[in-house]
C-alpha cells in the first residue's frame, strides 16, 4: 500500500537509536497497515544531547528583525530550549531532503504522533477534498479548531485566520516547491518551530489549509507520551 494522491512520500522526524519505542511503535503502525516501506523515512540529522554549539548559534538567532511580517514574537523565544533547536535543524533537514528527492507533495510527522483507526481512510477522504494548495495541518493542538455551526461534524478544509496557519506542527502536508523556498529563508531562525512556519507560510503567501475534525494526535500533547527530546 503506499499513500494516497498526490502524497509521494512521509517523513518522520525520528532517530531510531535516541527514540527506540517511537520508533518501534511507528514502524509497527506502518506494518500494520501494509504501508510499502519505501514511501516512508524515519529522518534526523542531531539530537539535543549532541547539538554542537556552533551549530546551535548558525541556526538560531532571536534578535533578527523580521516586522511587518511576524505580528508579534512567543514569550519564550529568546531562550529557546536546546531540544527546541534541534527540532529546527531537523526540520529543514527532511525540507532539504524532500526537494532533493525531487518529491512533488510529501507528509511529515514529529517522532510522537498517534493514528486513529480510521487515519488512513480518513486521510484519503481530505486529500480528495483538498482545495489547491502549498501547506496543511491535519492535526490540532490548545483548541486551535475553526468555528463550526452546531452539530457540523463533516471533514472540512477551513482557511486558518489571518497570520497564524500552523496550529501544531506533529503532522503537516507540503508542496516541496514550498519547502524548497522556506529552506532558503529558515537560518537563523527567531522561535519555536510552529511559530517559525508561521513566519515562512506569510513571507512567501503558501495557500493554507486547516482540516477538522483533526484527524491525528500529539502523543506528547495529550498526555500519552511524556518526550524524550532533551
């Protein structure tokens, strides 16, 4: 089985020997389902405990300038967590891979997400739904859901409000020409992941999307896992 149109392949920012039950229960998850190994890639380029401080200090830098952009800026951005940091090299790792691969639309998934049982029923019902588009969050987290008329519970693509358009950033949908132009604006960035591709999807007007009823979880979110990203 591989994924449903256009998707042509899945990223999971993960490293199998810092991360060994995610890990199992993803690779698990995919045999289950009888997802063809090839169109998917568990993908990490550091870890937390081994960031190199050059490193750190090539990919972030919080006192950049980046108004009128950027609306406001996360409390906690100018002290930014070491795994925070990481995440951000990770991401535009599997970015740059993606475009290099020469994929047209690609998932990515951070290393703790839950699936649903219908998940991949699911996902082929939104795709085939799916207005043109450059990015879209299937995921949600703090509420961050679009008003809906009492008792609408049908699979929707909402347009996200004004600036912000990530909501969570544990399961996202790209075009690659997309990633292709954020990795040449992502260093250094200024916040935390999400808040940095609100950033990115504004500098370069991505045609957004919000799926709900969300239709994947954050493990560590909701409680079911505890990180292990230190």
């Amino acid at each position: 089985m591989t994924w449903p149109a256009p998707l042509d392949h899945v990223y999971i920012l993960c490293d199998p020997e810092k991360e060994p039950e995610r890990a199992k229960y993803l690779r698990g998850w995919f045999s289950e389902q009888k997802i063809d190994p090839k169109s998917y890639t568990l993908i990490s380029k550091c870890y937390g405990t081994s960031l190199k401080a050059e490193d750190a200090i090539k990919a972030y830098d919080p006192f950049q300038n980046r108004k009128p952009i950027e609306t406001e800026r996360n409390f906690s951005s100018h002290n930014l967590k070491i795994s925070e940091v990481s995440l951000l090299i990770n991401w535009h790792h599997f970015a740059t891979t993606a475009v290099n691969a020469g994929h047209r639309y690609v998932m990515m998934f951070e290393s703790d997400v839950i699936f649903t049982p219908t998940f991949l029923t699911d996902l082929k019902t939104a795709l085939g739904r799916a207005p043109p588009f450059d990015f879209l969050s299937i995921s949600a987290v703090h509420f961050l859901r679009p008003r809906r008329a009492e008792g609408d519970t049908e699979l929707k693509w909402f347009t996200p409000p004004s600036y912000y358009k990530t909501r969570t950033c544990d399961a996202m949908i790209f075009a690659v020409p997309l990633l292709e132009k954020i990795s040449t604006t992502f260093f250094p960035c200024t916040d935390v992941l999400d808040w940095e591709l609100n950033y990115q999807l504004n500098l370069h007007g991505a045609r957004c999307g919000w799926l709900d009823p969300p239709i994947i979880s954050q493990g560590s979110g909701n409680g079911t896992y505890e990180t292990t990203l230190v």
